[in-house]
C-alpha cells in the first residue's frame, strides 16, 4: 500500500500550510535538500492533499478512528472493489493525489506524477480522501515487502 506521502513544500500554498496547521510536518530529507510536508496515516489527525474540482485542497484521509460512522475503517480502497461498484453507495468522485515521495514500511520511494484516490462524504457531509490500491509490481513488492502499492498517475514501478 503507502502508508505516506511527501510533498515538495512549495507545492503546497502558505494559507493551506497554516489553516491545517502542518508547520510540525514540516521536514529537511537532508542538508542542502528542499522542505517537505510529510502525511502520514499514522499521524494523529491523518490528513492528505488531493486536487478535487480543479483545487488543491487538504482532506482527512480515510475513516480511521470514527466507529460511528457509516465510512469503511481505512485509508485505502482497492481498484477491484471500486470497479466491482462495492463502493457506488458512497458515491466516490475521483481524485488526485500530489506526491513527491511515497512512503511503505519505512522506505520512501520518488512519485513523479502523484497517486489517484477516490472522495467520498460522511453522514455530515464532510469529505474524505481514500487512497486507490492495486496488486503490487513485482519491483514495489520486492522493494516494500507489500502485495499492494498505490494507483500511480503516468508511471508504473
């Protein structure tokens, strides 16, 4: 799968960065590297950038801790399962999500383009992100140790 995203952060806009408060997210790979904005699932309030209606905008990614509500208790969705229509009842509009850096199991490997995803809404109307998954390469399975990997926009690893 991919468990988070790094986004160059001039990517990013100013006024994003500070109405999400992601300043702690802020990261040097290293010295002399550009600044990064890490999104980590693990994070205590998982969030992820997605351009959904031609706007770079911050969601929360998945449902990871709300019990209560009617969304699936993940971050992901897997290509299948979408274009088998098991999530239609949701209604998920496509989106896509910026990355410059994937992250599985503690490695990080570069994305060119980004990673698609899918928008859904809760029973308040709130928007989420979910990520799309599909059986991995056989070179991300090697490199990740994963048998999913993220839908990539315009490359295939």
């Amino acid at each position: 799968m991919c468990t988070g995203i790094s986004l160059a952060s001039c990517e990013l806009p100013e006024q994003l960065v500070t109405q999400h408060k992601l300043s702690d997210r802020i990261v040097r790979r290293s010295v002399g590297a550009d600044l990064e904005i890490h999104f980590l699932y693990r994070h205590r309030q998982p969030l992820i950038p997605a351009w959904f209606e031609n706007q770079l905008q911050i969601f929360p990614w998945g449902n990871r801790d709300n019990a209560n509500s009617r969304l699936p208790r993940t971050g992901w969705c897997q290509l299948e399962s979408l274009e088998a229509g098991h999530w239609n009842w949701l209604t998920p509009e496509s989106v896509e999500i910026p990355a410059t850096f994937g992250r599985e199991k503690g490695i990080w490997y570069q994305v060119r383009e980004g990673m698609r995803g899918i928008l859904v809404r809760d029973e308040q109307n709130h928007p989420h992100i979910y990520m799309l998954t599909t059986p991995a390469s056989h070179y991300y399975e090697v490199m990740t140790r994963n048998k999913r990997m993220p839908v990539l926009v315009g490359e295939e690893i």
